[in-house]
C-alpha cells in the first residue's frame, strides 16, 4: 500500500510489537518450567501447556503442582517468614522498592509475555497493568517503611497463600504480595492455570532484588493445585481473586480453621448514564467498561442503564462506534479488542449469548480467522430477571435496559448479587454524589470507569466478596492485631437447683424486636438461677422465626444509616445516660447472675457507650493521594444488619461492647446476649426504650447461642454476624455464612478482655464499617 492510499482510506496499518526477547527467554528455559520454591526453580514434572489465545500455539510446558509441591513451598516460606519479619521496616521497604524499579526495567519484556499468554492488547499490558504492577511495589515499599510507627500493636498473620486469575496475571499478583511482603508475611502463589508466565518472569526478578529465599514461592497447576494450598494447614492466610462460586468453596473450605480470608470475586457492574451526561464521554467510557481486556474484568460496566429519553440516540451512537473497534493480533498496537483466553472461555460466552432472550447486535468489525476471538456485542430486550441480566458473563457482552428517574435507576442497579463496582455519567455534580452512595458497590467512578491506583482501596460487598486491596485498609488484610489471646472456657448456666424458693411475683422476659417486647414465637422459656440457688426469673427462648421478625425489624430501621454521626452521637450518649441513672440496679442484677460484684462492669458499659458516642462523628474517611487531576474518596459506611452472639462471661459489658460500635456506625442489629446470663440484656429493654433509639435499631433475641447461630449465619438479609460466644461456633458461621458470602468475625474459641483496651476500639469499628471508594475526576 503506497502513502497516497494510506491517506485516501485513512485505515490504520499494522504496527505489530516485536516479541524475539519474550521467545529467547523461553528458549532460556527450553520452554519448559518447574516451580519457583525457596529461592529457586524445582525440576520440571508432570506438565500442560500454556498457549497463545490468538493462535493456539503451544507457548510453554508447566509443571503441574501436586499436594507435595505444596508441602515444600509452604514450609520454604515457613522457614523465610519470622527472620523476614524480625527485619528493620527499611529493610522490607529497601526490597519492594528493587523490585519496582526492576519492574520498570523489564517492563516491556514483562507485557510482551502478558500478552501473549493471555491475549489482551499490547497497549493495555504495557500503558496499564504494567505501570499500575510498579505503582503498587513503589506504594507498598512506602507503607512499610511507615508501618512501625503508624500500625504499632500489629503483626503479620505468617504464611500467605495467594490463588490469582487469568485476567491480570501480573497485576493481581502485584495486589496480593506487595502488601503482604510489606506486612511482614511470606508468600505462596498460585498463579491461573491459563497464564502462569508472567508469574514465573516475576520469580526471576526476585532473584535480581536479592529478596530472600523462601519470602516468595509459586507454584503452578490448576485447580487441585488452589485446593491443596487453600486447605494447607501451614497456611495462616488466604487471599483469593477468582469466581464467586470458587470464593464460596474456599470460604467453606477455611472454615473453624482460624485462617485470615479475603476475597476479590465476581460482579455485573451497573454503568447508570443520565440524560445530562456528556454522550460522546460516556461512550468512550463504555468502551474502557466492557471491551477493556475483552470484557474480561470482574468489575465491568457489563449492565447499561440509561435514561429513557436519550436511549435511542445513545444505543445508535454506540452500535457505530461499536462497529470501529479492531479485533486482531494483540500484538498489533492498532488493536482495540484482543483474544479472549480460552476456548472454554469463548464456548461459556458463546453459549450464553446465543441463549439470550433480548436483540442481540454484533459489532461489524471483520473478525480473525484464527484465535479465541469475541465480537463486541450489544443486547437490549432484557427484563431484569433475565439471566444476562443478572449473570457476569465475563466476555465483550453489554446488556442494556432503561431507567425513568433517579430513584429507578438506584434499584435496578442494586438488583444484583453483586456488589464490586458502578459507574455514574451526569454532568449534575450534586446527583451523582446523591446517587453514588446509593449504589451497593465497593467502588463508584463518576464521570469515569475502571480507575485503579495502589493507594485507593479496592474490593466489594455482598457476593462480590469482602475486604480491600490497596492502601492502609488493604495492607490491615494482612495484619492482625498483637495480643496473648487464652483458650475461652464454656460458660454454663446456673443448673436448676433440687430446692429453690420461686420469686414473689413471677417475671419472664421477653425478646426485644422492633422497639416492642415481644413473645417468642417458639412459647418455650426457662428458669436462670443465681450461683446461691435463688430463682431470678424466666427468659424467653428465640428461634429461626424470631431471628427472622428482627432482621426484618432491622432492616425497616435502614434510615438509621442516614442519620448523622451528632445525632447517633447524641442517642448513645442518653443511653450511657439513663445505664447510669440504674447504676446501682444493672450492678446488683450482675451480681445475682454472676457471683461478682458487678459495679466495674457497669462503669466499664457507660464509660463503652460514651467511647463511641465520641467516634460517631470522628470515624472519618480519607481523600486519596491519587495519580490523575481528581480525587478518590474512602468512605465509611456502615455494613448494613450486623448479628452478634455476644459475650457469655460479660453480660452487660459484652452486649454494650457489640452493640455500640454497630449502631455508632450506622448500623442495625440483632443481638443474642448471654446465653447463661442474659437477665442483664433483658433488663437493658427499658433503658434502650427511654432514649429516643429508634425502632429496630437494636433488636435483642435470648435464647441458645449455638441453636440460634445457623439461622443468623444463613440468612441472606444479615450483611455481617459477629461471635464472641464462648461456645466455639466459628466452623458453623463460617461455614453457613458462604451462602451470601456474609462477613464474618468469630473467636475461634479464643478470649478476649472485655474490661481492658481489647474489648473496644478501631478493631471493632473497622469491623463495623465498609469502605466505598468514590473516584471523582475533575477538570476540563
């Protein structure tokens, strides 16, 4: 083609990347690979092939990892992990730092691999996932330089096992051991099956940081390979990013072990755009959305919502700049759409989108002969019950569906199970900072999408998963707090005595559900006792159906959320208020139950009540020191109806020391109070009921501990159960709480010093709150 006809059809001409030094370092290792454990590369064994999506062509043996390999690794990093933890704060930073700057050095070696191994775009491995890699070495060297004198009183949680996915094998690693180098843990990686090189490429470079041995290890395979390392018990922590169906496995799999768990799943992101947006913006960001990495992104703006009124024009608009986008060799830098992974991959996609019940439109945009190629497609039609709708297809599938007024827009984008990511487009500032609160989702970009940076938290709520990646909150995933926690005795009611004299006038307590007392719907009660033998009264006995009249009582008091920290301030104040006005009352009452003198543990309740009365207005979020011309805000918000199985041996400590933090956040809950001693929880009804708490805030339900968990662990309208029972229910919780992926805070049968700085605190309200990161570009 000569110059003159270049410029009369002003096409785009190949500009392919060179790939001769990715081929000669795989030549280096005969194209064949073992494991990288304790410092070096273990012979290779039973192996499978990693190909090239965009032509099939076999790339590299690798070494399938059996439970062995996994026994090595694991004890290698065991080895590494308290000498690399003892190491000065600088020393750590001084290695992430090298391997940042190394990263920066091979940088074009290292996206040249990407892309081969995975398909997407040259111009996305090299401009995006490479540099953000480095972002998060040279932010994660920063952290740890400062962790001794900012995070004292914490520790690493030891061995870290890290399964990671194929969509950005490089990058999702980055998120996983830089802070977990940082924090002072050690690492066994379990790259995907489909794109293992990178990976491999990385090991080498740790070798050229002088990073010690044992401090990282990978060690590849497929899913068995995930499984074993999940399940080793050498490991103190898991992180996963992957499916949600495999996050639940893994939460299932974790269960009563004690392990440290987060995880990064899946979504079906809402990309809301209003009939003020800036169309031609908002479909250039549509484009970033769904055809970035071939819609391979777990929080893709794969569901369209847009305003009725402009939706002609903008479905018109995008079908014609759908039709402009290239599909080719992903080495071609022209390329807009590379190859999608897998053939499984492209047969999942296929399938579901010639199972769709809408109007499908394909881009026309000539697709390669050769490759795992995926048109970027369009469907509209859809109802929301639809299973594109609701699905993550994880392909370059938009759906698309239309919404009348703001507030329809808010439920149909939180009409999912999902709850990882959103996009708002208004020109109307004071709308979308309206709306984006609104949205169930860890992150929301206004006027933006797919914004990532090292210092801005990352990560969902509901089955999206839980915990951050990214900043101070993502390295505390990989801290816990320093303490000498004792093994937690049982606490057994007051048996029923062969004699007793009954009390003068009989009382049986009820439960506490919506601002009333109410029966149980069960009708059963029994006798509580004082360690003298005398009859203190009866308690009702709560189950599954009362558990499920206070979490719809909780959830009809949602609007406590939206209160104002002063006025829950004000409301925890006359609390401790009135707790104290009965002082005397509340002191004696523990005695009776308890045996002791319970005057400390009252004090220590107001003194609780008034700690977070101060932090209601004082839990601030953080503007993030972010690379672009705009800002990303972390806010605190509150999980939304949190369960507790209080404290056994503090009756009135432990129920004050749950609740308070819960409601100071926001929060509503349903509380099981002392299973043995609960006469203090019952008599708390009239404190809560004089002090203008609102109805459902707080929701108390007696009854048996370990019957009473399964139905709070499963139910789906519960956001997080909490346990401090000193019956060890942690494997059920855990376990139960998979169905929704619900979070979770459990003992393991461990104690806890309600009286001392233990039992109150930022733990508690860390636990309380959720972190929603609000990016907001600003200029012209």
């Amino acid at each position: 083609m000569t110059i003159k006809e270049i410029f009369d059809r002003m096409d785009y001409g190949p500009a392919p990347e060179g790939n001769a030094e990715v081929k000669a370092w795989l030549a280096k290792h005969g194209q064949t690979f073992g494991h990288f454990i304790d410092g070096g590369f273990t012979k290779p064994a039973a192996t499978f092939a990693t190909k090239n999506p965009a032509n099939g062509t076999d790339l590299a043996q690798i070494t399938q990892g059996t439970a062995q390999d996994i026994d090595a690794a694991v004890a290698a990093a065991r080895r590494a992990q308290p000498k690399w933890a003892r190491l000065p704060a600088h020393a750590r930073a001084k290695y992430l730092y090298a391997l940042a700057r190394l990263i920066q050095k091979h940088a074009r070696l290292l996206a040249v691999l990407e892309t081969m191994d995975n398909g997407k775009p040259i111009r996305e491995s090299r401009d995006i996932d490479v540099p953000l890699v480095a972002r998060h070495f040279y932010y994660h060297a920063g952290l740890a330089q400062l962790m001794d004198s900012e995070l004292p009183g914490h520790a690493p949680h030891g061995v870290c096992g890290a399964v990671i996915p194929w969509n950005f094998p490089l990058l999702m690693l980055a998120w996983k051991v830089a802070p977990a180098l940082a924090a002072g843990n050690t690492v066994v990686l379990k790259p995907a099956e489909y794109t293992p090189l990178t990976a491999l490429l990385f090991a080498e470079i740790t070798r050229e940081a002088g990073l010690p041995k044992g401090v990282l290890n990978i060690v590849t395979g497929d899913g068995d390979t995930g499984a074993a390392l999940v399940a080793h018990p050498g490991v103190d922590k898991i992180a996963f990013t992957g499916s949600t169906a495999v996050g639940k496995a893994i939460r299932r799999a974790t269960a009563g072990t004690g392990k440290a768990l987060t995880l990064e799943l899946g979504g079906k992101s809402p990309y809301i755009v209003f009939d003020d947006a800036d169309i031609d913006s908002a479909i250039e960001g549509l484009v970033d959305a769904i055809w970035f990495n071939q819609g391979q992104v777990c929080c893709a703006g794969s569901r369209l919502l847009v305003q009725e009124g402009i939706a002609p024009r903008f479905h018109e608009k995008l079908k014609r700049r759908m039709d402009g986008l290239r599909l080719g060799d992903p080495l071609d830098k022209c390329i807009d759409v590379g190859a999608v992974v897998d053939p499984i991959q492209l047969a999942t996609i296929t399938d579901m989108v010639n199972g769709s019940d809408g109007d499908i439109y394909h881009a026309d945009t000539p697709i390669p002969a050769q490759g795992c190629f995926y048109p970027p497609t369009l469907i509209t039609g859809l109802g929301t019950a639809s299973r594109l709708m609701q699905e993550e297809i994880f392909g370059p599938v938009l759906v698309s569906m239309t919404f009348r007024t703001p507030a329809e827009a808010v439920d149909l984008a939180n009409n999912t199970r999902y709850g990882l990511a959103a996009s708002v487009w208004t020109e109307n500032v004071n709308l979308a900072l309206d709306i984006a609160p609104k949205i169930k989702a860890g992150v929301v970009w206004v006027n933006a999408t797919n914004l990532f940076d090292a210092a801005a938290g990352f990560g969902g709520v509901r089955e999206s998963g839980f915990g951050r990646e990214g900043g101070w909150e993502g390295l505390m995933a990989y801290l816990k707090p320093v303490r000498s926690a004792k093994p937690l005795k049982p606490v057994a009611a007051i048996p029923e005595p062969r004699d007793f004299d009954p009390p003068t006038l009989d009382r049986t307590a009820k439960l506490f559900i919506g601002g009333k007392q109410a029966r149980p719907d069960g009708g059963y009660s029994r006798p509580v006792f004082s360690p003298k033998g005398k009859h203190l009264g009866h308690v009702g006995l709560g189950n599954r159906k009362d558990i499920r009249n206070a979490v719809e009582a909780a959830h009809a008091a949602k609007g406590w959320g939206k209160a104002t920290g002063h006025n829950r301030a004000q409301i925890l104040y006359y609390i401790a208020e009135n707790l104290s006005a009965r002082a005397t009352e509340f002191a004696a009452r523990i005695r009776d139950l308890t045996g002791r003198d319970g005057t400390a543990e009252v004090d220590a309740s107001i003194a609780r009540l008034f700690t977070y009365a101060a932090w209601s207005d004082k839990y601030d979020g953080q503007a993030k020191s972010v690379p672009i011309r705009g800002v990303a805000l972390a806010m605190n918000e509150p999980v939304g109806v949190i369960a507790a199985l209080c404290p056994d041996e503090a009756p009135l400590l432990g129920l004050i020391s749950t609740m308070a933090p819960a409601i100071a956040m926001g929060n509503t809950c349903v509380l099981v109070p002392s299973d043995p001693f609960p006469l203090a929880a019952t008599d708390l009804y009239q404190v809560l009921e004089t002090s203008d708490l609102p109805a459902g805030v707080v929701n108390i339900v007696t009854g048996s501990h370990a019957e009473l968990a399964k139905p709070l662990a499963g139910h789906m309208d519960v956001e997080a159960l909490w346990s401090f029972s000193s019956t060890d229910l942690s494997a059920l919780i855990e376990s139960e709480s998979a169905a929704n992926l619900k979070r979770t805070w459990v003992n393991n049968g461990r104690a806890r010093d309600w009286m001392g700085a233990e039992g109150e605190g930022r733990e508690f309200l860390r636990h309380a709150t959720a972190i929603k990161t609000i990016w907001v570009p600003y200029g012209e």
